[in-house]
C-alpha cells in the first residue's frame, strides 16, 4: 500500500482559522505520554484529538464516528511525523478501504508534525493549546472519549 500524502502547516494553519477545523476536518494526534513526545498533556494542535498507541480497533472507531459526522479530511500527526503518524494514516485507509469503500475522506499526515508546528505556532492561542491539567487527567479525558466512541459503535 502507498503512502498517504502529506499537509503543510500552512494549509492546517489556515483551516483551523477558517473554522475548517473541526467542522469537516479533524486531527488526529497520535504521540503517547513520554517525553520524547513533547508531552502531549501539555500543548497540542487547537482542536485535536489524541488517540495514543493507534490500532485497526481505534482506526475503526475513528472511521465510524467521522463517517457519522460527515468529515471530509482527517490529519494525522506525531513528533515529526515520520513513523507513528504516517503508520496510523495507513492503518486509516486500510479500514476506511475495507469497510467504508464508498465513503470519500481524504487522508493525510501533517509535514513536519509537532515538532513543526510547535516551533511556528507555539504562542498562538488560536492555533495551539495550553493544557494546564496533568498527565493524568489528560489521560482519563482520552480513555472517556474513547469508551465514548466505542459506546456508539456498540449501539449502532
């Protein structure tokens, strides 16, 4: 399978200020809590989703609520988006491809990752987010969000 083409900062930048985002578009942030990640609890790309450790499981979750929303983009990123980022932008297609065929979403994976983005946008309020709650409680909001995604697919 080849691989998802990437987006620059620029064009990510100009959709979250257009209200682009998260309106058709959503991002997906998979970088972990270690270190070497920039600790996600801590800033991250305005309106992003952190779905760490991603796998066909979550992929499909994901799928399955962004087909329900309608979404016609999702942007996937890690550090620097040249392992994780990418690998999980595959994984995407992949269940996209097997179990939403006739769905059209265009896939990509942010050029750069956050490691750009952090060095362009670090100060701007409208593009980066300050968290100012710990590890922990970033952690328990991404494990409820999750088990709400996993709710509606067990519902529908």
């Amino acid at each position: 399978m080849k691989g998802v083409p990437y987006i620059d900062q620029e064009s990510v930048r100009d959709m979250i200020l257009s209200g682009n985002i998260p309106t058709s578009t959503t991002i997906v942030d998979v970088r972990g809590d270690h270190a070497c990640d920039g600790d996600v609890s801590g800033r991250h790309i305005m309106h992003s989703v952190n779905i760490s450790k991603f796998d066909k499981n979550k992929a499909l979750s994901l799928a399955q609520k962004l087909t329900s929303e309608n979404k016609s983009r999702v942007v996937f990123h890690c550090y620097y988006s040249n392992f994780r980022g990418p690998k999980a932008s595959k994984i995407f297609l992949e269940v996209m491809s097997k179990n939403f065929a006739n769905y059209k979403i265009e896939i990509r994976v942010l050029k750069g990752g956050w490691s750009s983005w952090k060095n362009s946008y670090k100060d701007d309020n409208k593009l980066t987010h300050l968290s100012n709650k710990s590890s922990s409680e970033e952690s328990d909001e991404d494990e409820e969000q999750l088990a709400m995604i996993k709710d509606q697919v067990v519902d529908n």
